[in-house]
C-alpha cells in the first residue's frame, strides 16, 4: 500500500487574505475555492510542481479531532527549488518578504531562506540542486518498482 502525503490543512484567521497571499506573492496555484458542502469552504493551493498542497478554511477543524490549531501556529513548513538565488529573485519580484539565502554548509540541501504568511506560519524555502536531474516523484516511482 503506497501513502501520499497530498495536503496538509493550514491554520489561518482570514481565509481571503492567505488564498490571495499563497497566490499572488508565493505563486501558489488555486485548485478550489469553493463551498465543499453547506457552511464548508475550502481553499486548495498548490505549489508549481509540488504533489502536496495546503488547504485553507474555517470550518475544516471541526472535521478532525483533537484541538484547533491557532492561526499562525505551523512552522517549519518547507519547499525545495533546485536555484535558491532564482526562486529569491522570482519571489522578491512578486512582493514577498523573505530572508537572502543562508548557506550552512557546502552540501547540497544546506542552503535556506526564509517567510512567514500573513498570520506568522512560518516557511522555509530550501535549494536541493539534485531534484534539476532526479525529481522527487522519478525517486519515489523508482523505490515502488524496487519493491
């Protein structure tokens, strides 16, 4: 059985304002934005490439158990680009606040930068040069064919 981590609900205090931030200054695709059911609104965003999105609403806690997290709560949430200094260029060109790249470490996947959304959930944006000649979901297809 194969699991795929596909989206993760993001707590925010104004569903509008984030849709309209993740879209227009992080470059995130809006896959719905509809009434899912009655009193149900969902924002789906995703990432240009990503097989994960967010998504946005506030009646979304009250279908899973335990407590609500409060708006700006997430951090560590993290994206991949294989140019760091061109996604921070693309990025600041849209209107985002974000950090300059950091390098840790020679390595490849040692280089951050940082943002945080309207409400402070907070972002990194990591360089992992790697996935230019080996995509994510080449790795992943290839580990299921192995197994």
């Amino acid at each position: 059985m194969l699991y795929t981590l596909e989206v993760i609900p993001l707590p925010v205090s104004d569903i509008d304002r984030a849709r309209d931030f993740y879209r227009d200054l992080v470059g995130f695709h809006v896959d719905i934005d509809q009434e899912v059911m009655p009193g149900m609104r969902i924002v789906q965003l995703t990432p240009p490439g990503s097989g994960c999105s967010i998504a946005l609403g506030d009646t979304i806690w009250e279908t899973i158990d335990g407590p609500r997290p409060a708006p700006g709560s997430y951090q560590g949430l993290q994206l991949c680009v294989t140019d760091i200094k061109a996604a921070h260029a693309e990025l600041v060109a849209r209107g985002l606040e974000i950090s300059d790249p950091v390098q840790y470490a020679p390595d490849d996947g040692a280089t951050f930068m940082h943002f945080k959304d309207p409400d402070g959930n907070g972002w990194a944006v990591q360089e992992y040069r790697r996935r230019a000649t080996e995509p994510l979901h080449q790795v992943l297809a290839n580990l299921a064919a192995a197994e």
